[in-house]
C-alpha cells in the first residue's frame, strides 16, 4: 500500500520556539495532504487541508498564522508550529489519499512544549 | 451536533465475547465510510471500509444504512489483541476525513 512519512516522530522544544513537521509521500505524488492534532483521550481533529502550490484551507478556529503549512512539492507538505506554547503540546498527524478513498497516515509526531 | 458521533465508551469484555460499535454522522454528502483501530500513542490504522451491502472481514462485520446515516461495526469471538480504540470515519471527498471521537475498547482475558 501507500506510505506516508512523517519526521521527527517525537520533539520537545522550548516555549516560544518553532517547530517544523515534514509529511512526505514516498510512492505516489499527493496534491492534497490533511493535518490532524489530536490531544489526549480525544478524537483526530482535522486542522487543514494542505494544496500543493497553493494556500492551505485552514478549518475553524485554526490560527494560520501559528501553524504554517507549506506544500511545495507534490510528495512534501510541512507543517510549522510558530511560537510554541504548552497548550500546543499534542499528537500531529498528517494524511494522503492517493486515489481519494482510503487515506495513509504518516506515523504522528508527538510534540510537548516545555 | 458533531459531524461523526459514537457510543461512549470504554467497552471492557472477556475474550470470547461479541461487541458491537454504532456510529452516526450528520452530513449526508459523505461519500464513504470506514473504521480505522488505533492503538495508544500510534498512527490510525484502516480495519475496513463499509458498505451499503454490508461486508465481512473474518470476525469484523461493518454496515452502513445511508437513510438513516448509520454505520456499526461488529466483533465476534474478541482476542486480547482487538484492544484499542475504534474510530468511526467520513470520507467527505478527496481523502478529507471526519473522524468520530472513538470508542475504546479493552478485552480481557
């Protein structure tokens, strides 16, 4: 099947620091990414939606100035949490649909702010 | 309302035992459906997609009843392994999912 691979699979920065998540597809080219956040005991939240070439669609309540989203190629969509705090402490996830049905999931980066 | 709504869990059953998962979702432009198992601190993983006609993977049986906007999934004979939680999720077009807050299901021996 597809894959999906995200990078680093867990960070721990320093508050106000910014952090830099890359989703790269390895075996099919994906226009179109998807970042989730999903906190403890909870569901899988999607952020945004990542266009390659594009801007990304940022959902509601989604500050898209603090988490930056860039898709400059067709396998690499980044996400960057800008000026980090500990509420911002989760799991990220980033997905790929290479036909539009199921989608492939990297495997999440745990990110705590200290 | 949420998009994707399941049943409260957790479910704690003996191995052996038959558990069975509903899921609703409120948006009738969803264009197709799945359950994904997550294990603690890991990446989802699809178990299977559901159909209008019901399909059948070995102990798992998903259905899906578009009129009522219904999906359910069934476990037969549960293993220690099937612990985890079970995410019920909307496809709303172009790989953009809807994921239902999970059901946490734990087997005990």
């Amino acid at each position: 099947g597809a894959v999906v691979s995200q990078h680093p699979s867990w960070v721990i920065c320093k508050s106000g620091t910014s952090v830099k998540i890359e989703c790269r597809s390895l075996d099919f080219q994906a226009t179109t990414m998807f970042w989730y956040r999903q906190f403890p005991k909870q569901s899988l939240m999607l952020m945004a939606t990542s266009n390659e070439g594009s801007k990304a669609t940022y959902e509601q309540g989604v500050e898209k100035d603090k988490f930056l989203i860039n898709h400059a190629s067709l396998t690499l969509s980044t996400l960057t949490v800008t000026s980090a705090h500990p509420e911002d402490s989760s799991f990220y996830i980033c997905s790929a649909s290479p036909l539009g049905a199921e989608a492939f999931f990297g495997q999440g980066t745990r990110l705590t702010v200290v | 309302r949420k998009e994707v709504e399941q049943d409260p869990g957790p479910f704690n059953v003996p191995e052996g035992a038959t558990v069975a998962f509903n899921c609703t979702y409120s948006n009738s432009a969803s264009q197709s459906f799945f359950w994904y198992r997550q294990d603690c601190r890991k990446e989802p993983k699809l178990l299977m997609s559901v159909y209008s006609s019901g399909n059948e993977d070995g102990r798992f049986t998903a259905q899906l009843n578009r009129a009522s906007q219904y999906i359910s999934l069934l476990i037969r004979d549960s293993k220690l392994s099937d612990s985890a939680t079970y995410l019920c999720v909307v496809n709303m077009g172009g790989g953009k999912l809807i994921f239902g807050q999970g059901t946490e299901l734990s087997v005990k021996p």
